[in-house]
C-alpha cells in the first residue's frame, strides 16, 4: 500500500509541476475571474449558490449546538474550553493559485474544530524534523517527562490531608500506554487509558454496553482505529511537554508567519489544561472544539494551510514542513485505509469524494469544516458549515468547471 499510494502521490506532483509560483502575500489574495484561468464560470457560480443553499442547520450558538448534539449527551460531555457563535456558510476556491470564488464571510474567525488536528500533526513533523523525535515509530514514553499541573486551589489546601497523592503525572506510566508509539497516536489507533483534562479516554463518543466502557480489554496499539479527542489531547499535551513551550507558539513562527496567515487565527486549550514547564504556566491545545477550544481562524487563514498542503509542504521555495511528513500523512492507516496522520482524510478508495481523483485529500472537521486539496487539478475549495453529506456535491460541481 505504502508503495502504491507513493507512486499516486508522485504522480500528482509531476502533473502538477509546481509551474504556478505565485503565492499570496500577507493579508492579501490575488483574485481572479473564473474566465480568465479557462473556468466555467456559471458552473463556479452553481457551487457556491449550492454551498449557500446547503448551509448546516445546527444552531449557530455552538455552545447551544453542541448540548443538541449527541456530544453534549456524552458522560462528562460539558464544554471547558470557549465557544463562539459562528458565521454563515464561507468558502473559497482556489485555482491555480488564485481565488476564482468565495461566499460568506471569509475574513470571521470560527472554530475549525477537527481540522485544528492538522495543525497538531504538523507540529509532531516539525518535531521529527527538529530532531525533538528521533522517529515517529518510536515509543512515546522515554522522551515524556513527569508532567506538572497548574492547580493554584492545590496550593490552598491542607498539604497532610493529601500526603499520599502524586504532585506529578504520568501520560504513558500503564503497562498498556508504554506500548504506544507517536504513530499510533497520529493515526488514531493508540487506544489510550487513562483521563486527562476531566475527560475519561472511555466518554468520548462511547459505544457498547455502558456497563463496559471501563472494564473493556485493551487493544493493542496500532490495531484498531477509533476517533478519540481525549487521546489526541494526550498527543498535544505529549508534543508540547518535548516542545517545552506552547505549541501555537511553534506553530505561528515555523508555519503561520511564514505562509502569510493573519494576526487573526488562535489556537487554545482548556480552562484547567495548564500544566508548569521550566517555572512557566503553559497552556496545553486541544486538538478539536469537541469540548469547547481548538483553533479559531478565518477562511482565509484556513485556505493558506490548504495551499501549503498543495505545495506538498513548499512555501516561495522554503520547505517548512518536510516532504516526506506529507507524503506519511498522506499513507493510509492500517487499521482505517481512508485515514493518514490526523486530520488527513483520504481518497485512494474514492468513497470520500467519489468524483475526485484518488490523490485527492481532506482536511475535516465538524460543522463541517473542510479544507479540499486536489494537486492534480491545482486546486483548493474551503467550506465551512455545509453538512458533511453535501461536501462531494459542491467538490463536484467546482469539478465540473474545470478545462476539459
């Protein structure tokens, strides 16, 4: 398969050639025409009129949507992280480099909810790349450090009462969690015990007889696939404990400068995700707006991580995020074949995007929230709030407008 899906990859790098060079500047994207790059422009112009037609009927008070939804049913299911009330159906299509369509409110900062994992997988590649992991097979354990809370009510209480409580903890101090790898918790398929945050590893989206979320037999890592954002909070916890400072902080100077991205964009964690790292209260992201928090940011900004995406990681000629941590987060998961590094949804088997070509990926995230990169056809389509059942619809009619 690995090899397989390097020879697709390839293959849309050749026909896309990177002959394009342009690449916009900071707070400002060269539009242009649908006609003026050969586009069907009523075929553009019956996309967007179906993106807004087919905006998600999900209160717009997330906080409120959320307790509708089957997340806000979930056992410790409550929000602890900020919320915001989010705009009207946004998008952009990106051709060639340039932007041929938007609708909405491109410039609003939203939660982007699960596409915020991109962003924390690409902070792990970083990682590799900076020698902080010295490869992402290998075991997580021996590079974490006891992890220190921030807990100033500890500080008020009486200190013999509590004497034997641990002041420190362990991610991966279980039997079952030494066995982890970094890819295993890239891939969703580390099957993390434990709780973190408040948030048990068993009460995110359970599944089964209640009367087994706790006692059930552990998978071993690697072997089963299961959607899980405490566990993926564990992976930013992880990153930022070698990181030894915040990640957005990484972020912003490795990636978000360097692409252009507005001053606009945040990426937070929860109100009690603090934890102490050489003398300095750090606060840990979380990696999806499941419970409140993640990263807030605009179309635009969303659109720039989607063009780097494209350019498989190449910015004006400076690779800021390595080649080779694209082309692995672009490798189908063993346990889940539609499924890279998070938040990299594939297209190999054509069930995502029936009508796009299997090079073809996705950034997802509730709401939906979708980030579509098609280096073959050179070309990137944001959508936000538009449900996930209609994201095929509108990367199809866009399809359609391209230059037979």
């Amino acid at each position: 398969m690995k090899k397989i899906t390097s020879l697709l990859i390839g293959l849309s790098l050749v026909h896309l050639g990177f002959a394009q060079t342009y690449f916009p500047e900071k707070n400002n994207w060269q539009t242009k025409s649908p006609n003026e790059l050969g586009l069907n422009e009523g075929k553009i112009k019956e996309a967007i009129d179906f993106a807004k037609a087919h905006e998600s009927d999900a209160n717009p008070n997330l906080k409120i949507a959320h307790y509708e939804s089957a997340f806000g049913r979930e056992p410790f299911g409550y929000p602890v992280g900020p919320m915001v009330t989010r705009g009207p159906a946004t998008g952009l299509i990106i051709y060639k480099g340039y932007v041929v369509g938007k609708w909405g409110e491109p410039e609003k900062v939203d939660l982007t909810f699960s596409v915020a994992k991109s962003f924390l997988s690409t902070t792990a590649g970083l990682a590799v790349a900076e020698g902080l992991i010295k490869d992402e097979k290998d075991l997580v354990y021996p590079y974490m450090a006891p992890i220190y809370p921030y807990d100033p009510i500890k500080s008020m209480m009486n200190k013999a009462d509590h004497l034997y409580e641990q002041d420190v903890f362990e991610l991966f101090g279980t039997e079952h969690n030494r066995k982890i790898r970094w890819d295993d918790l890239l891939r969703q398929t580390s099957d993390w015990e434990g709780s973190l945050w408040g948030k048990p590893d068993w009460a995110d989206r359970p599944s089964g007889s209640a009367q087994e979320w706790r006692t059930r037999p552990r998978n071993e890592p690697g072997s089963v696939y299961e959607y899980n954002d405490t566990r993926v909070n564990v992976l930013a916890l992880a990153l930022m404990n070698i990181w030894r400072k915040p990640l957005p902080v990484v972020l912003k100077e490795k990636i978000m400068d360097p692409i252009g991205a507005s001053d606009t964009w945040r990426w937070t964690g929860y109100e009690n995700s603090f934890v102490i790292i050489d003398g300095q209260i750090l606060q840990s992201v979380s990696g999806g707006s499941h419970w409140g928090g993640g990263m807030m940011l605009s179309a635009w900004d969303q659109a720039r991580f989607g063009y780097l995406t494209l350019r498989n990681g190449n910015w004006k000629g400076k690779q800021l995020i390595p080649t080779s941590w694209i082309e692995k987060s672009r490798t189908p998961t063993p346990a889940q074949a539609d499924y890279g590094f998070m938040n990299y949804f594939l297209n190999y088997d054509q069930k995502e995007v029936p009508g796009a070509p299997k090079t073809a990926f996705l950034h997802i995230g509730a709401g939906s929230n979708i980030v579509y990169v098609d280096q073959e056809n050179d070309l990137v389509i944001v959508a936000r709030w538009i449900p996930n059942n209609d994201k095929a619809e509108l990367i199809r009619l866009v399809l359609e407008s391209l230059p037979k």
